[in-house]
C-alpha cells in the first residue's frame, strides 16, 4: 500500500491514531530521504501537540529499531542474559562506569551503548575518552569479542544501528520538538532493542539538573519506556531518581572517571552515587534471573564491589579497548590533570539548602568539559570536585567544591556560575535518591 507523507502528517495533526503500516513509511521515508527535512519536521510537530498512544509508540520504537543493523547474541559465548541501563541524564552521572563491570562481575553479559554529552549534561563516552587509547567505537568483531571475554564492553552507537533515530533526532533538535514523551521513549528504546537486549533498566532523573524538572514528567515518561519496551518484547524495570543536587561529589570527565576508581577499589563512596548504583544492579539481577530477589540480589552487588570483582571487570574492559593495563593502580599516571585547582567558597556560611543543577552543569560547560557545538574539542582534566550536596555545611573550612580549570578566565566565570547556583540558608534535609518504581503494570 501507497502512503503518502502529506496524509500522515495531516491525520497525525488532526490528533488521529496512525495505522503501523503509516508508522513503517514513515520510518523508511526517514532512512531512504523519501520525506524531506520539512515533513519530518512537521510530523514530529504534530506528535509534540497531538502525541501517540501506546500502540503507536510501539510501532514506532520497533520501525526505527528495524531501520538498520540489529545485534544478535545467540551465537555468542556469554556468560549470561544480556543486560543494559540507560539514563535520562544528568550532572555527575558516572554511574555506567561502575554498573557495567558490576553487572559483568555478577553474571551477565552488558553490550552498553552510550552516548556523548548533551547539553548541561555529561556523557559516558565523553568520560571513557578521557582515558588514554580507550576505543569508543570499536567494529562488531571486537565489540562480540570484549563482551564474550569480559562480560561488559562500553561503546558508543555505530552508524549501522537505528540510522532513522540519528536522523529524527538531528531534526527534532533544531525544530524544538526534542521534549516529546512518546519520541523520546522510541528514541532511546529503538536503540536498545537493536543492541540485542532481554532486560533494561531505566534510571529516569527529575530535578533541576534532569531533562524532567518535575514529577509528574519523569513518571510519565518512565511509565511510557516501560510499557513500550515491554510492548515490544523487552522485560523493563525503571527508577526515578533524584537530580536535584550533582551525583557524587564530581563533574566533568578525567575527574569522574577517577572517582569512579576510587569506588571501585573500595574507597567510601558518595552514598546516593552508590545507593542509585547498586538499586539499578539489583533491579537487573533479580529481573533477569541472575538473584531470586531483590534483597538478594543487592547483597549480591555489594559482595562483587567489596570484593574488587566488579574492579577486575572494569580494568579488563578498559584494556581489551585499548586503555591502559595499570589504569586502577596508577590512575594518576595516565588521567589528565588541570593546571589550575582552587576551591570555590560561598560568600557566607550556613547549610546548602538548594542547588540549581543544571547551572553546576553549565560551569563545567565554561571550563570547557562539555561541547557548545558538535565540533568543539573536549578539555578532558577540567571540572568540579569535592562538591557539597544538599544539608551539608560550608564555611572557611568547607568550600562549595574544588575547581579544576585550564584557562584563568574561564576559571572566574564558571566559579562565579557556581556560587550563583548554590542556595546558603540554617537548615535542609535532602530527599531520598530512589523515588519511585515504575513498570508497565504500574
């Protein structure tokens, strides 16, 4: 059957339900050029105002899954069921660098697919590019290989996997259609669903440093990842978790690599960097099998991370993609370092009572760990460290964080940014990191 991409888009503007087969022209008009720059436009405007139901997201997610290459694993050496995570993101969100050899280390097998920094947030290959020789992109013999080796292998999306996704997203991002919950979800599902998957779990952030600046969006889309993925055959758990404050006590890329060694090799942890990471772990474990519970199955990650397995994976990682053999012993040695580090203090005393995350993000921006334009160069050793959180106090003594810069200008701009985001006042008590679980029976 012939459709016609101007009939799409007018049914899809009067706020009718799209037939699969209109959905599948669609896609395939994406990947072969067939609708042009302006219709895709114009479809994507009108799913922002008229939106899709759950029948249509499916369509849609396993169209754009379907446009390009899709990974299968079943005749690879794996350890054990092919396991991911992904995250809506956020400001010190280094919690892949830890989960992937973690979940290695507990049994499965994590083909993660990861992206680049978006914007005020950061990106886990941008911090795994930070070390020395470490290949993001590897071809599909030496990404099975790692995996069947290893039992996690961290990279970022290939050409070949979901192309109508690259396209749509590059459109929707100059025709400020981007925040759009039906899109997003096939978005980020038709990508995982390529990588081969059984089970996924989505760590969905709200707060002033999330794409969801309140509640409500943040369930709503979570709820919407989690009924689409299950409709379309992937077994998926997701957590909302808070983004109010940084993650951690880093940001930047050199810098959270580093302590996400240090937590790696046993040194105290942040303990809501630590809380979401073993949540998600738990949450795979027990979904997949690899624990009869949950309970059990966060006693199972705590044993692997104290335990140095989940350590050994990662190490092993880092070097099968051409990182360095010594990385966990002499981070120091190969990590890049800034050549100005000062500490930023609030003009008073008193107790954090609130943080605007995003500005923390947008300081790091400044220094120059994040890109304005596609094609702007990384400065990999700067960033932020030793950040306060919420109800901790600052004084003399105790300083908003650690600034690590390159360049003295931008040093004063991103430290005035931070002290501006911020809040001082006598008392706060943060939230819980963990706010909600959600599945598609939710």
């Amino acid at each position: 059957m012939t459709y016609f991409p101007q009939e799409i888009i007018r049914r899809k503007r009067n706020g009718e339900t799209l037939a699969t087969g209109e959905i599948e022209a669609f896609v395939r008009g994406l990947v072969d050029g067939s609708f042009t720059e302006g219709q895709v436009a114009a479809l994507a405007m009108a799913v922002f105002f008229r939106g899709m139901d759950m029948a249509e997201r499916v369509a849609l997610t396993r169209a754009m899954m379907r446009s390009g290459t899709v990974l299968d694993w079943s005749g690879a050496k794996l350890q054990g069921p092919v396991v991911d995570k992904h995250s809506t993101g956020g400001v010190g969100d280094k919690v892949s660098l830890v989960l992937a050899p973690l979940l290695a280390a507990c049994g499965a097998a994590v083909p993660m697919i990861s992206g680049r920094g978006l914007g005020h947030t950061g990106g886990t290959l941008d911090k795994l590019e930070s070390i020395p020789g470490y290949c993001a992109t590897p071809d599909n013999d030496r990404f099975r290989r790692v995996l069947e080796d290893v039992g996690c292998a961290i990279i970022g999306q290939t050409g070949d996997l979901a192309p109508a996704d690259k396209r749509f997203y590059a459109i929707r991002d100059v025709t400020a259609t981007v925040e759009s919950i039906p899109l997003i979800t096939a978005s980020i599902l038709s990508k995982k669903l390529a990588a081969g998957l059984s089970h996924l779990v989505m760590d969905v952030k709200w707060g002033s440093g999330a794409f969801a600046d309140n509640l409500p969006m943040a369930r709503e889309l979570a709820l919407s990842i989690a009924s689409v993925a299950e409709g379309a055959g992937l077994r998926c758990v997701a957590l909302v978790t808070d983004m109010n404050q940084v993650l951690g006590r880093t940001a930047g890329n050199a810098i959270e690599v580093r302590e996400s060694i240090d937590m790696l090799r046993g040194q105290p942890a942040e303990p809501r960097l630590r809380e979401v990471t073993i949540a998600l772990c738990a949450e795979l474990l027990a979904m997949s099998g690899l624990a009869a519970s949950v309970a059990q199955a966060r006693a199972k990650c705590e044993a692997a991370l104290s335990s140095g397995a989940a350590a050994e994976r990662f190490a092993k990682m880092v070097a099968a993609l051409g990182g360095p053999a010594d990385l966990l012993e002499r981070p120091e040695t190969h990590l890049a370092k800034a050549s100005i580090v000062r500490p930023v203090h609030a003009a008073r005393g008193g107790v954090v009572t609130k943080i605007d995350t995003r500005k923390v993000g947008i300081a790091v921006l400044m220094l120059g760990g994040g890109r304005r334009q596609a094609s702007d160069a990384i400065d990999f050793a700067v960033g932020l460290g030793d950040i306060v959180g919420i109800g901790e106090t600052v004084g003399a003594e105790r300083p908003l964080a650690m600034l690590y810069a390159s360049d003295e200008s931008a040093a004063r701009e991103a430290a005035a940014l931070l002290a501006s985001a911020i809040e001082i006042g006598d008392a706060a008590t943060p939230g819980p990191i963990v706010v909600e679980r959600i599945t598609a029976a939710t």
